[in-house]
C-alpha cells in the first residue's frame, strides 16, 4: 500500500461546518468499467458497479469493509460499463435510495434495472434535478446534470455531482463529454472542486481545457484498464491536460483500487492497491 497525506489549496474564504470524523471514497478496480463508493458517518453510497458480472468484485469488496446497506445507489447513465453489475449488486445488499437519469429508456435491460428497483424491491428510482441535494452523514451531494436529458450522446446524459465534505470538494461526472461540459459550465453551478472523478475514463472528448480550467483542482482519479480498453483510454491528449495543470493523477490500470480518506480540515489521504511511478504520461 501507498500512503500519501496532501492539504489541497484554498480558495476564496467561506465558512465550514467541520465535521469531526472522515469520509472515505473508494475507487474500486472493476477493469475497463466504472465503480465508485463513499462512506460517511456509518452510511455508505454505490455509484456505478462495473459490467455484469462485476458484482463477484463488488460484493466481496463491500462484505470486507461490513456493508450490508447502502443509504443511496447512483447509476450514473445507461451504458453497462456502469449501471451492468448494480442488478447483481442490489439483488444481495439493502438499499434506500436509487438515483438515474431515467426512470424509462429505451435501453431494454437498463429498464429492466429501474423496473426491478421499482418493483421488485418496491423504492423510488428518483431522478434528481440540478441544484437536488442530500446528505451522506455530513457530507453534502449536490446534483448539477445533466443540465438537459435529450443529448443524443447517452455519455452527456450522465449524473454529475459534487460531494463537500468540510474544506473538500469532489465531482463526479460519469462519462459526461465535451457538450455536456459546456451545458454545465453555461448553467452557472459551482464546479471548482479538489479533486475530479475523470469523464469517460479519460477519453479525448471529456476534461475539456476550458472544464479543467473552471473546476481548477488538484487531484484527478482515473478508471480504466488495459483489457478490453478498445478505446485506448485514456486518451494522451487528455493526459497532457491534466500534465499542464500539475495535477496529481491517480488511475486504475496502474494503481488498482484507490482510496482517498478525507477529513474535515481538508486532510487528504490517498492510499493504493498497487505500487507504481506516478506518471501521467
């Protein structure tokens, strides 16, 4: 294991309630897919769960940390590189509530995900709008997209959101691409963040220039793997911007599962499966 402490860097004043304990975000090692969980205060969150088949990960992993209820699961957007291993997932573990960008859509087996949330497990598949926010014990997730939901991209349709957590902040955007980004930016929300979930496991279409330029951060998660990497992700123009920024940039393919611990002082902890160089190109 790895274990690096960082103080990202501050930005214009602004008054915290700090929590006392931490919060954890763990980026789990599903391939050439998406998996991400966050736990606070005793409560923990799934956002996305792999491929099909991704659940013989993702179970094991939430059974050694003693997870057996999720207080929200998040299936960012219809393509199965995401949403594919949550069926598997939310068959074996209790869940409160699940957030998507669609209730119905034409992709016949993510309907057949919202359909067994809603009927099968009986809970709301709620569809959040920009500015909807709940909390995770102390920390605070606020949804900004997408700001539209009739891009013909399905990447663009993505969840975007933003967790706050004392001094920290994190988004998250799911696969969300150039069009999206710039809907974002054009809304007005508040995306300048510490730390950046990459688009699109670091595709050429996703972290715009002008993107990186308005979240301003310092710290970027990459997931991605060489198997099944068709698309060879991520892109090395996309790794140049991030170079050009001086980022710190962690990725799956080199790292495994990473772990950041975050407390309320704006302590950063990142700790990794893998040892490895960190480079970005």
């Amino acid at each position: 294991l790895l274990w690096f402490v960082f103080m990202p860097g501050q930005e214009d004043e602004v008054t915290y309630d700090v929590p006392n304990g931490t919060a954890e975000f763990h980026f789990i090692d599903v391939g050439q897919a998406d998996c991400s969980l966050l736990i606070c205060d005793g409560q923990a969150m799934l956002i996305d769960a792999g491929n099909p088949g991704c659940e013989d990960i993702v179970l094991p992993y939430l059974q050694e940390l003693g997870i057996t209820h999720l207080s929200a699961v998040v299936a960012t957007h219809p393509h199965a590189d995401h949403y594919g291993g949550l069926p598997g997932v939310l068959k074996e573990v209790e869940f409160d509530t699940f957030y998507s960008p669609f209730r119905l859509h034409p992709s016949g087996n993510f309907n057949s995900l919202t359909n067994y949330v809603a009927y099968s497990r009986g809970k709301e598949v709620t569809v959040p709008t920009q500015g909807q926010y709940f909390y995770l014990g102390s920390a605070k997730i606020t949804f900004l997209g997408p700001v539209h939901t009739d891009y013909e991209d399905l990447n663009d349709t993505s969840l975007v959101f933003r967790v706050d957590y004392g001094e920290v902040s994190f988004m998250f955007t799911g696969d969300m691409e150039r069009v999206a980004e710039n809907d974002l930016l054009d809304s007005g929300v508040n995306v300048k963040a510490d730390i950046l979930k990459v688009g699109h496991h670091g595709s050429e279409t996703s972290s715009t220039r002008e993107f990186l330029d308005f979240i301003n951060c310092e710290y970027a998660v990459i997931s991605c793997n060489e198997d099944g990497n068709t698309f060879l992700h991520p892109r090395q123009n996309t790794l140049d911007r991030f170079r050009e920024d001086n980022m710190t940039l962690y990725r799956t393919d080199l790292h495994g599962t990473i772990v950041l611990v975050v407390n309320g002082q704006g302590e950063l902890a990142f700790t990794t499966a893998k040892t490895t160089t960190m480079r970005i190109d």
